[in-house]
C-alpha cells in the first residue's frame, strides 16, 4: 500500500470532504445525533478498511438502512437501538464464518449496472438543489419520498422558487474548476495529477468563505448552507457525545429482531455495493466477501458499543474514491484518520465547507455513474441486459436503492426463465509441467452458462496459482451469459499483475 501512498492520499482527502456532510446528513434523516453518524464514519474508515479485503470500498453509514433505524430510534430509544447495531455485528460475523458472502455472485451484471446508474441519477438529481443553494433536505438521503415531503422531483422545483445566488456562484465556480482540472489540467501530470481537483474546489470555497465573511458580508454563506460539524467547547462535552447501549435490554426480543434486521439488510447492501465497486476496479480485483460480512460486522459492533450509526459499505464514497485515482484500500482508512482527526482538532475549519462546492463535486460523481453512453451500451447487448438493467434504474429512482435492486432481480429472474434456463456445468484439471514447475489449467465451459454459475467460476478462477497457463475452452458453449463473459474478460486483465498466461478457446 505505501506504493500506491501517491494515489491514495488525494484521493483519501477527496473521499474526506465527500463523507462528512454524508455522515451528518444520514444521521440527521435517521433521527440520531449527528456525532453518531460521523462514529460510523470513522470506524468505517480506519477499522473495516483495514480488516476488509476490498482494495477500493469505503464503508460507512448508508442511507438505505435509514428508514429502519429512523423507526428503531423510535421504537426503542436511542441506547436501545446501538444494544441492537452491537448485536448486529455478531451476527454479521456469523454470516461471514458461515460463508454467507457467495450470496452476492448471485445478481446479474444488469442489476449492478442499473445499481450504479441509478445511484448516479440520484446522486445527481438530488444534488441539483444544493447547488442553487436549496438546502431543506440533508445530505445523504437517497429515497424518492424525502423526509420534507416533497420527492425528488418536486424538490427540483421548490429549487428553482429558492435560488440563492451566493451559492449558486460557488458552486458554478467549483464546476468549473472540476471539469478542467478533469479535462486539461489533469492530464498534463505532475502537481496536477497528485492534487485533485476537487480538493482545489473545496479549498476555494473555504477562501470564498472566509474572504466574503471578513469583506463582502453580503456575499457569504449562511449557516444553513454549510456543513455543520457538532463542535464541542470543552473535552467534557466531546466525550458527552459517545453513548454507550443499554446493556439491560439484551433479553428484548424486539431488539433480537431489529439486530437481525440490521444484519440482514446491511449485509446486502454490503454485498451489491461490493461487486458494484469491483466492476468499477480498473483492475478487476475481486474481494472476498466472506471476509468483508466479518469486517462489516466487527465495524457494527464497536459502532454500536460507543453511540454509531450501523455501517455497510456505501457506493456514493467508494465511486468518489475510484475517480478520485485511489489504488488500495489505505486511501478508505486514511480517509477515516482524517474525520477522526478533523472532528477532534478543526471542526470549526470544516464548517466553513459551502454544501454547493461539494454539491459539484457529487455532480459530476453521480454522472460518471450514469453516463448517457452506459444506457447505449446496454441497449446494444439486448434485451436481456437492458431490461432488468433499466427496471432497476427506474426503480432505484422511484423507491430506494433496496426495492430498485427487488425489481431489477425480478425481471432478471423473468428473463431468464423465458430463455429455459437449464444448469450447466463445467470441468477443471490441473496438471503441473515436470520441467517447468508450472501448472497447466484446463476449464471446459458446458453449453449452457449463466450468471447463477458466475461465483463458482469466480472461485475456481482466483485459485489458479500465480505464473500459471490457463486455457479456458468456450468452444462447447451454445448459449453463454455476458456475465460470465465478463468474468473470463476481468480474469484475463488479472492474470498479467499474477504473471497468468491465458488462452480462451472459442471454437
């Protein structure tokens, strides 16, 4: 990791500025303290990013548990609920030993994608109003009902009735900055290449605020359009702001059940946006997602044991952090340091961060999630892709991020019955070259492949020893899903970091 500290730094920062208004505003659509939700962020960052295998997630609270902990809160009371986000990791542990993790290979390259492209919608859709300086509804929330409610639509035009121009300049500028930093600048290399230009964004939103508060008073951001970090006056009063569960309550049945409910859902969530973010790796590395429920639970449990929200790993930061350039995993637990270390020493400084700059910065992530380009592409690859790829779009942007992933599988599911689906089957040997030392690795693929095969090619694939000669024989296939096309493509990028020779045999 120290060799890619280069790549990783910058990017750690950017992932930083993203994550803190993220953190406040889930907190705050949740009900709970706001300290709670930057909890979940730091703990996210330092201690399931350094347990995690992913090179490239970041975890942290996400908004698709946000309804479930809203009615927890409710329900039981806040020290209640972190009883139930504590027991919540031991279960997710569970999950993990018992290698629950395969569960994820099971979703279809066409509802990943529609994933990604409809958290960028959303992303995109729900950051406009932030950037005309609109902003009644927090950070984070990603549902199509807001919780001022209006939808996400609707809030467009309260937007365009309540246009502050102050931050529409700031976030002009900042847009400006970022595309040609993204376009021009970046590409010369050198300082340009290991400052980011989002960092240069938010830098000169902080100089805009700090300038126009001293000069131009007229001209400054409100409080209201600012990130807005709890600030204690005293180390008495940091310390208030960790709570710790109500130990009493652990033969509560309903605290049972919502610590299942948490594990269950936060493990889902986990597990989509972690084949999402594999895809997006542009080195195909694939993470070992038994190993990433254990690193999710042991997150859960310190953050319910000391007053955090529930952690999964969240899509928003990690697609941040791959545009940003990050190359392993130190990027996700530098950016943890950095809130830990912000919110002890320097919040006041944070709080001078317009919404509008990082408004831009989401902009311009949630439309490389959901480029007009991707829809072609799918459309191109048939129906079959399209049309669960598409349900699952609609759906994330009309529902929320769970039941847009319900739908896409459903149609998926539809799609693949209506093609008679049939098992299929394939057959691995191994053999090692006398001379040599080097293993030769024959896999024959069967003439019916789909995505429901794709785990268990993916496992047989990461197994085959480094240095070694793979012949991959498609020439029986009649029917093969693009998925485990993908999979044999992603494999082929792999193996020259692994020193694999490859030959894929078609007929």
């Amino acid at each position: 990791m120290k060799a890619s500290l280069r790549q990783d730094l910058p990017a750690s920062i950017v992932v930083f500025f993203v994550a803190v208004p993220l953190c406040l505003g889930i907190a705050f659509t949740s009900g709970a303290p706001l300290f709670a939700g930057l909890i979940a962020g730091i703990i996210g960052g330092i201690v399931v990013g350094t347990i995690s295998g992913s090179p490239l997630g970041v975890s942290g609270p996400a908004a698709g548990l946000a309804v479930i902990v809203a009615q927890a809160i409710t329900e039981l009371g806040f020290e209640v609920f972190l009883l139930a986000v504590f027991l919540s990791g031991f279960l997710q542990i569970a999950l993990g030993l018992l290698r629950a993790g395969v569960l994820g290979y099971f979703f279809p390259s066409a509802v990943i994608r529609g994933m990604l492209a409809g958290i960028g919608a959303i992303i995109f859709l729900k950051q406009i109003p932030h950037a005309f300086g609109w902003d009644k509804e927090p950070e984070g929330e990603t549902s199509f009902q807001q919780v001022d409610g209006e939808n996400t639509f609707t809030e467009l035009l309260r937007a365009y009735e309540h246009i502050d121009w102050n931050a529409t300049l700031v976030a002009t500028v900042a847009m400006v900055i970022l595309l040609v930093w993204d376009n021009v600048l970046g590409k010369r290399g050198g300082f340009f290449k290991v400052v980011q230009g989002p960092l240069v964004a938010v830098a000169f939103g902080i100089v805009y605020q700090v300038l126009t508060t001293k000069f131009a008073p007229s001209m400054a951001m409100g409080a209201e359009h600012l990130v807005s970090v709890p600030t204690p006056d005293s180390f008495d009063e940091a310390m208030q702001q960790f709570t710790t569960p109500d130990w009493g309550a652990i033969s509560n049945s309903a605290v049972w059940v919502m610590a299942a409910t948490i594990a269950v859902v936060g493990s889902l969530e986990t597990l989509l946006c972690l084949e999402a973010t594999d895809k997006l790796d542009p080195h195909k590395r694939v993470t070992p997602t038994n190993r990433e429920l254990v690193a999710q639970g042991v997150g859960n449990s310190l953050s319910g044991m000391i007053g955090g929200l529930p952690i999964t790993q969240v899509i928003v930061r990690s697609s941040a952090n791959i545009q940003s350039g990050a190359q392993s995993k130190l990027s996700a637990i530098l950016h943890g340091v950095f809130l830990l270390l912000a919110v002890m020493t320097i919040p006041a400084v944070l709080n001078l961060v317009p919404l509008a700059v990082l408004a831009s910065i989401l902009l311009v992530v949630g439309y490389k999630l959901a480029k007009p380009q991707l829809f072609v592409t799918m459309f191109q690859r048939g129906w079959a892709q399209f049309i669960p790829f598409f349900v699952t779009v609609l759906g994330i942007v009309f529902t929320d991020l769970l039941k847009g992933i319900g739908l896409g599988m459903a149609v998926a599911l539809i799609v693949l019955l209506r093609r008679n689906f049939q098992n299929s089957h394939f057959m691995h040997a191994e053999g090692k070259d006398s001379q040599t030392g080097q293993h030769s690795v024959h896999l024959r693929l069967s003439e019916e492949v789909t995505f429901l095969n794709k785990g268990a090619i993916i496992r047989e694939l990461s197994e085959i020893p480094d240095g070694s000669s793979v012949i991959i024989d498609r020439s029986k296939c009649v029917d093969i899903d693009h998925d485990v096309i993908e999979v044999i493509e992603d494999f082929q990028t792999n193996a020259k970091d692994r020193g694999i020779t490859v030959e894929v045999v078609t007929g």
